[in-house]
C-alpha cells in the first residue's frame, strides 16, 4: 500500500510536469513512466485483491482510488508510439498504438471501474472482474509482445 502511494505519487507528478511534454521529452523517458504506472497500476490490482480476500474493505476501496486516478494519467502516457525506445530494459512487453479513441475508452473503462469499487458501500460491490477486464481489454488490444 505505502509502495503504491509512492508509485502513484512519482507517475502523478512526472505526468502533470514537463517531463512528459511530447515535444521536450526523449522516448526512453515515456516509455519508463509507462512502464512505472503500469508496475503502480499493477501493485494497488494486487494489494486491493488481497484486501478483498481478507474482507478488508476501505483497504480495497484505498487501491480502487489509486486505480482510478493512474487510469486517468495513461492517456498522456501512451499518446505517442515512441518504438525506438523498445525493446525497453528487462521487459517483453511494448505499446502497438492504434486508434487512440479505443485506447481512451479502454483507459475510462478502468477509471469508472475502478471509482465504482472506490465508492463501494460493501464488500458486494468490489468488483475486481470489472477492474480486470478493462485490464485485458487494452492489453489485448495495444499490448505486444
Ligand atoms: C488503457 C490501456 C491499459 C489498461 C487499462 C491497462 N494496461 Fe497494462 N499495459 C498496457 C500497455 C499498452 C502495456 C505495454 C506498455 C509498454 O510496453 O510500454 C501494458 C503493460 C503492462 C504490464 C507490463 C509492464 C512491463 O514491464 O512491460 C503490466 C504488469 C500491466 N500492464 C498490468 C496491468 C494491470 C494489472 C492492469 C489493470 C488493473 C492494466 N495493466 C491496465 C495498457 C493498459
């Protein structure tokens, strides 16, 4: 949880400055905040499936949140294809761009899931299918190997 904060506060901070300015910014750099929200979006999926399963419920709905707003920020991540940067470090995975109005809605599906599990009242509307299918979606759609 503490771990994810700090990610989510790094990617926050990186995409709302210059850093990500598409004309400014050198590919390696996109592509490394890319891949840190994607590790940040990845531990708050795990840490509020844990919660879940321990019935911890403002623990899930604190994930959720960090969800919703990483989803909000991929946009601007992926808004160019930068393929010269890959392949990018240890990774097997790259971004194929496409139609960057699916790629939006894809990225929205994740934002509305996610802060409908963030308002949850109960432990029946953590709706971890939801979150993880707007996960496969675009993976399924933009992610390559
Ligand atoms: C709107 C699109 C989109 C959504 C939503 C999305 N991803 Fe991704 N994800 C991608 C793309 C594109 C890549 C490949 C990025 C790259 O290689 O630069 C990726 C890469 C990854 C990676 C690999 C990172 C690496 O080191 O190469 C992980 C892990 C990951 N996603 C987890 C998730 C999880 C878990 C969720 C849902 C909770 C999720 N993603 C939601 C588009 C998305």
């Amino acid at each position: 949880m503490f771990v994810g904060a700090i990610a989510l506060a790094v990617v926050s901070v990186a995409a709302t400055s210059q850093v990500v300015d598409p004309m400014n910014t050198r590919s390696d750099d996109v592509v490394g905040l890319r891949k840190a929200a994607m590790w940040a979006i990845n531990t708050e999926f795990a840490a509020m499936r844990a919660a879940s399963s321990d019935g911890d419920l403002e623990a899930a709905k604190s994930s959720a949140l960090s969800l919703s707003v990483l989803a909000g920020v991929l946009p601007l991540l992926f808004e160019e294809e930068h393929a010269d940067a890959y392949p990018f470090g240890e990774s097997r995975f790259r971004y194929e761009a496409g139609d960057s109005a699916v790629f939006l809605r894809h990225a929205s599906a994740q934002q509305s899931a996610a802060s409908a599990t963030a308002d949850a009242s109960s432990m029946r509307d953590v709706d971890i299918r939801a979150i993880g299918g707007s996960c496969a979606a675009c993976h399924t759609a933009f992610r390559r190997r």
